[in-house]
C-alpha cells in the first residue's frame, strides 16, 4: 500500500514540524507561523491519524488534550533518588553551606542561583527521543504515574529532536502561572465552585486528576532544572546542561546568575527576591548549585539533599491594603475577636480579604483605624496579619476602633477577662458561641460528626433545639425534618453521625469540649496521663501541672472548666448518653512490639500533601504523641514546605527535622 507509506512519512515530518513550532513558540518565544497555520498543521495530522489508525502515537501532537480516564494511579520506581534540598532561611546559613563546601573544593567555586519555582516536583523519562513517562518524586524512590497529565502541557515536548540523548530524565517543577490561576479562579466561583487556595494547590490538585480531561483544562506549565539518569550524552557544566534542555525543546529557568565566591552568591539572591515578583508565577527561594558536574559527583548527597545545592528561602510576603471594616467574631469560649475586612490583595499566592487582629490591645498598640492603609504578611498558611499602619497615608478620614460593650450576638454585657486581653461574652446561652462550641465539637479533627456541618449547627442553634453538646444525643427526627431544607436522608445521616460519635475515643470528646487552650495534642496527654474523665475532673492544679505537656495556664482553665456546674450537668448527661468516659485500651501492635512510634513526640508544621490532623492520627495510631510547639522534649518536628519558626526552634535546641519524604521513608520501613 503506498497511500500507507506515504502518510507514515507525512505523519513523521508533521510531528516533527509541531514539535519544532511548538519549541519554538514556548522555549524561544519566536514563532515563525501563526496560530492559524500551527492549527491548520495540526488538523492535517489529525485528519491522517482518522484516517490511518495505526499511525497513532500516544505521543502524538495531536494526543494532548488527554485520552482515557485512569482508575488509579500506578507507580513508577526513580532510577536514581529524586532527593529534596536542604533549606537556608539567612544569609548567615548560606555562607557557612559556601564555606563548606569551599573546603573540600580546596578553594572558590563556581555556582549558578537560579528561583526556587514554587510548584510540584516531576521526573520525566524520553527514552530515544519519545516522552515514556512522567512521574511523581513519591518517597524519592518510587512515585505516581502523571504522564496523562502530564501529557496535556503544551510547553512540554512530547518527541525530542533526534540528536537528543537516548536515555533522558528531565526533573523539573510543574507550576500554574498566576494569571491561569486566577482566571481559573475566577471561573470556578463563577460557576459556584470553590477556589483553589494557592497555585501550588491547584497545581497538586490537577496532577492528581484521574481524568486527563480536567488536568487539561488547568493552565500548567513546567520548568525544568535538573536531570536524573541520562545516558548517550555527557554534561560537564550547567552550561551545558542550560544548552541541552534549549536543543530539546524544554523549558530551563527564566532568571539565572553566576557567582563564584559568597559575596556574588548574597548579591544574586537578593537581586533575584527584586526581580522574582516581576516572574509570572510563584517562587519561595532561590536554589544555588555547583556549576561544574564533576564537583557536584565530588561533592555527592545526605541522605535527604546532595551538597552541591542548597535552598534559600524568602521571608514572608508582604502587601499593601486598606482596612474597609472591622467586624467582631464570637469564639465557642464567647471570645470578642476582632477581623479586619480588607480590600482584597494577591499575596503570596492568594488573594486576602481577611486578617485576624487578635484583641482589642493589639489594634491599640498598632492603632489600626478603618479605612487605614496597611501593610499585610502572608506566610505559609498562616492567616495573614497586620504587621503595620502607613500613618503617612491616612487622611484624618479614619475611624478609631472601639471594642462594643455588649455581645454583638445576644447583647449581653461583656466582661474583661482579667488573666489574658481578650474580652469576653459571659452568657453561655449566647447563639453565636453555641454555635462555635457545635462546630468546634462536630469537626472533623475533634468527634467527626457526618451530616454535621456549620449550615446545619446553625439551623439546630437558631430552632432552639440545642445549647450543648449532650443536647446532641436527645435529637429525635420528629424535630429535625421540621428544619428548612430538610429530607428523611439527611435526618437520618445526621443521626447516624451522632450515634456513631459514641464511639470515638476520650480524648476525642475532651478536645471536643473545647475547654480555652486545651488542644487535641493536650487532650491526648491528658487521657494518657489520667485514663478517665473522672480522674482529670478530680485533678487538681498540681496534678495537671504534672502532665507532658500541661503548663500552669492550660491547668487552670482545665480546672476552671470542671469546676463549673453547667460544665458538670452537661458532662454527666453525656454520660448517660454512653460517651466513653474511660480511655480505650491501648491497641495491640503487630508481632506484639512495641508501637513504632512509642515514646516519640513529634511537631507538624508546614504544608504538607495531606492535613496535618491526618498526618498526625496516622502518628498517634503508630503510638507516637503529637504536640504544637517545639521543645527540648520534641522527638521530632516533621517539616513541609514553608516551615517557619517552628524550624528555627528545633535547629536552636537540635531537635531532628524531617521532611515529609523522610517521614514517609520511616513509616514504611519495615521495623521488625
Ligand atoms: S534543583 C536534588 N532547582 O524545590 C534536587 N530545584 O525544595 C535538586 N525546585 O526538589 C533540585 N525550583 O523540586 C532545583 N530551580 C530549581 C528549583 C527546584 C524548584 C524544587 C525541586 C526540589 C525542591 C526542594
């Protein structure tokens, strides 16, 4: 057949001519066709492939937009470790890492500073010159399967030049530009979805799709910046390898330095925190490297980071705002917060609208009046804060703060709590904190309660039909179909959920109670510590003060909270409900060792790819405790993107920190 023939080799130097447009368009940013003929190139291809089955290439031009949807994600084991980089967070640091490595090189070195793209780490494998997968760093040794999503990236080649290497693994960062982002963002709340809180977010999210379909709706785009196995082909310089990513068609960094002593190094980094928010999208550091490849073998890896580069992070973000109002929020504790409604501002990679201003002291101390500008700081998750007024701007228009007298939701009087600055709204019955104390007690981190969510605390508390917890356990179905909006299912969800709350563990309902500073980790410590309710409610300050964990203030609103009637007569009805009361035995562990992480204590801090309560059940199942603040008694403080102080502490008293890489590696091993 020659028509076959024919169209093979049509098929052939269409591919190649996409692909060479396609790298042209996005690495050299100097197309040589218009749209139109790049489509029109791209219909004939496609028009070939309809008519030519079995000229079909998943690598195809064509084949972008994502074929099939997957039902899971397999996993891909790395040829060689995908590892992490080891974070500096000052200049100090960065300079000691310089002078390190100075000496083994027996002299000044050659680096290059490129940024730290703030995105999800890949490996791409082409194997003679044909994209074969693309995967997930995972543990650093194995990782997901994300070529179908991967696929759909348009600056990403899907076939190599032919004078490409054999055998090449590209690692790079997959990012969403910020103005993808938020023009997906937009859309989404157009059409009532929720946002996405960050880029990196909705990047992770979008690798994640089984359906390719979704992932090539959403704007990605990759960088690429370093390699893993490569074979026919040798780099001696980051030069080179800047050189050979550009011949293959692939994205390298847009912004780069050279210095060859710790001065130029210091110099670059701060240039590149000017020039980082003029790159279309996010960046949390910059990454400085060996420039020569031999000295980066010579100077080899941790095991968790290779010595030839090193990770410097950014301070904080900051953004200039007005305050538009300042609005008061009632915590469960009856609590008077203020917030500030700001207009909004793109900080950090999300849009802010809203900063907590602690207390009514803290607005003094700062004089934060409406209509002020402000300056705001993001970091990490963090919620923002005002970290200062522009008083120069102010325009004499600007409304002092004033702490109302009475509870904005019952218009009680409310009372100055005489031990801390907050004020507070004494009416327990007050809408606004049994409301909080429900939500507080159904969330997920605390009793778990399905078909329990805020619209329906809100509907229960506004018809009256509870002011506590236990009010939970007597709701009987005649009562909630009443509510608005509400069907047999959801009733009976609702029930079932409650029912099921009864078999949480203790320290689950204690956390739930809500009592002021009394965290999940102090709740777990407190069961550990005295096995009932009962012997924590006959405890007394001394007592408490003997528990891990428990200061002289977490103790005394312990002992406040037992010491309350109402407290007391809503404890006991939650007895009769049949809530435990007594702390489970603890569960058996396999091969009957010891827990594997018996006697540890550990900190979360930092994004990490699951919630922190997730991760720190996954931790308290394995018989390890977990606690918000670092100490001299922490075991470990787990670290995921964006760690703060929490790292700064732990590195000062020489608590071992790991990454989440590390964490997963552990969890896996095998400990018999
Ligand atoms: S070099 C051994 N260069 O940041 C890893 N990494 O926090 C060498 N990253 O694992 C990586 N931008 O996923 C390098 N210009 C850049 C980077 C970069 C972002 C990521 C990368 C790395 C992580 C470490």
């Amino acid at each position: 057949m020659a028509d076959i023939i024919a169209a093979k080799d049509r098929v052939r130097q269409l591919t190649a001519e996409l692909e060479r447009h396609n790298r042209l368009y996005y690495i050299e940013a100097q197309p040589e066709i218009s749209d139109h003929e790049y489509d029109r190139l791209l219909r004939e291809l496609g028009d070939l492939e309809a008519e030519f089955p079995e000229l079909l290439s998943p690598n195809s031009p064509t084949q972008r937009v994502g074929g099939a949807p997957i039902p899971g994600f397999t996993q891909i084991a790395h040829p060689e470790r995908m590892m992490s980089l080891d974070n500096s967070y000052s200049e100090e640091e960065v300079v000691e890492w310089y002078n390190r490595q100075k000496k083994v090189m027996g002299g000044d070195f050659e680096t290059i500073i490129e940024p730290k793209v703030d995105g999800v780490a890949v490996a791409i494998r082409y194997e003679d010159g044909a994209l074969k997968y693309a995967a997930t760093r995972g543990d650093g040794r194995t990782g997901d399967d994300i070529t179908q999503n991967v696929r759909t990236i348009r600056s990403l080649p899907l076939n190599l030049p032919a004078d490409a290497p054999q055998t090449f693994e590209v690692r790079g960062e997959i990012f969403m530009p910020n103005d993808g982002f938020a023009k997906m963002n937009a859309e989404r709340l157009e059409a009532g979805e929720a946002p996405f809180v960050n880029p990196r977010n909705a990047t992770a999210g979008s690798l994640k799709q089984l359906d390719p379909k979704v992932a090539a709706q959403r704007p990605l785009d990759i960088i690429c910046h370093g390699f893993g196995q490569l074979e026919g082909f040798a780099l001696a310089t980051q030069d080179e390898f800047r050189d050979l990513l550009k011949k293959a068609g692939l994205r390298g960094s847009d912004a780069r330095w050279r210095a060859g002593n710790s001065d130029e190094i210091l110099a670059a980094i701060r240039e590149l925190d000017v020039r980082r928010h003029d790159l279309p999208y996010e960046t949390d550091g910059a990454v400085v490297k060996v420039f020569s490849i031999a000295a980066q073998k010579q100077l080899g890896s941790t095991s968790k980071a290779p010595r030839w580069a090193m990770a410097f992070k950014f301070q904080a973000e900051q953004a200039q705002t007005k305050v538009l109002s300042i609005e008061i929020q009632i915590g469960r504790t009856g609590a008077l917060t203020p917030v500030a409604n700001l207009e909004p501002v793109f900080v950090s990679g999300s849009t802010v609208a809203r900063a907590t201003l602690h207390n009514e002291e803290e607005i003094r101390r700062k004089d934060i009046r409406v209509g002020d500008c402000v300056i705001i700081e993001k970091a990490g998750e963090i919620i923002p804060a005002v970290v200062e007024v522009k008083k120069e701007l102010r325009t004499g228009d600007e409304v002092e703060f004033v702490m109302p007298t009475e509870c904005p939701s019952c218009g009680t009087p409310v009372v100055r709590d005489p031990v801390q600055v907050a004020v507070r709204c004494p009416n327990y019955q007050c809408t606004e904190q049994v409301k909080r104390r429900l939500r507080h007690y159904a969330q997920r981190g605390a009793m778990d309660i399905q078909g329990l969510g805020d619209v329906m605390v809100d509907l229960i508390v506004d018809a009256g039909l509870a002011i506590d917890v236990a009010d939970l356990y007597d709701l009987k179905f005649e009562d909630l179909i009443k509510l608005e909006r509400q069907g047999q299912r959801s009733v009976e969800k609702l029930l079932d959920g409650i029912a099921a709350s009864k078999q949480q563990p203790l320290w689950r309902m204690i956390f739930g109670f809500g009592i002021l500073h009394v965290g999940s980790s102090s709740a777990q410590s407190l069961v550990g510590h005295f096995s009932s309710i009962d012997a924590i409610r006959a405890a007394s300050l001394e007592d408490l003060e003997a528990v891990d964990d428990i200061g002289t203030i977490v103790a005394k609103s312990i002992t406040d909270y037992f010491g309350n009637e109402q407290n007391i007569a809503m404890i006991e009805r939650l007895r009769d409900a049949g809530l435990p009361f007594e702390a489970a035995p603890p569960e058996p562990t396999a091969g009957g060792g010891s827990a594997k992480f018996a006697d540890t204590t550990w900190v979360i801090t930092g994004t990490l790819s699951e919630s922190r309560e997730g991760i720190a059940d996954t931790i308290r199942a394995l018989g390890g405790k977990v606690t918000g603040s670092v100490s001299k008694n922490t075991t470990y403080l787990l670290a995921g993107e964006k760690a703060g102080s929490k790292m700064t502490k732990a590195e000062k008293l020489g608590v071992r920190v790991l990454s989440e890489e590390e964490f997963r590696t552990m969890l896996a091993e095998d400990d018999a």
